[in-house]
C-alpha cells in the first residue's frame, strides 16, 4: 500500500446477507494503526470461515483502509468491494482501493 505519513489501520467488514445493501456490513477484523508509516505491513490474522464470510465465498466483504487520529472521524484512505472467492482468484494477489471520488489510492496485496 501506498499512502501519506498518517496511522493507518485496515477494517474489514461482510454483507449480513448475499445481495444485501452494501451499507448493511457487520464488522469482521480491525487491524492495529501503524503510527506514521505509509507503506504499513500487518501480520497474518487468523478468522474463522463463519465470521470472515459467513461460510459463503460469494458473500460481499468490504476492506477499507482509515487513518487514525485521536479526536473526530477517521478518514477514509480507500475501500474495495470483493468476495472471498474473487479474493481466491485473484492473479497477482493484489486489490486496488479507491476513494469516495473512484480514484484509485492505494492497494492491499495479499501474500
């Protein structure tokens, strides 16, 4: 990832249901905040196949990456949208983020 010299931490959150409204995510995982770094590295986490998705590969699941800052809300760096299937697939291991306005500002690569 690829980000400014702010404290990211990585959310991830799951459709409550299958065609579910992408507002209607439940949180799965808050990572912990890197203070100060802009290319952060979380260690492997370990999540049950029933919190992560539900047991359904084809489940929405939203990754968003925030900054941290001790008073107000937190502001978004960039989220994607995917499935854990689309994850399985995925040919380079890696997911674009994009912000509120659809450009591209970062990438979560799983390894």
């Amino acid at each position: 990832m690829c980000f400014g010299s702010d404290n990211p931490y990585l959310l991830i959150e799951r459709a409550r249901q299958k065609r579910a409204d992408q507002n209607d995510m439940v949180k799965v995982y808050k990572t912990t905040y890197k203070f100060s770094n802009t290319d952060p590295w979380w260690d492997a986490e370990q999540i049950s196949m029933p919190e992560f998705c539900n047991c359904n590969k084809y489940l929405p699941i939203r990754l968003s990456v925030y900054s941290y800052i001790n008073a107000g809300d937190h502001p978004l760096y960039g989220s994607v949208t995917t499935t854990t299937r689309d994850i399985e697939m995925l040919p380079d291991g890696c997911l674009e983020l994009q912000d509120n306005k659809g450009q591209v500002n970062g990438y979560i690569k799983f390894n």
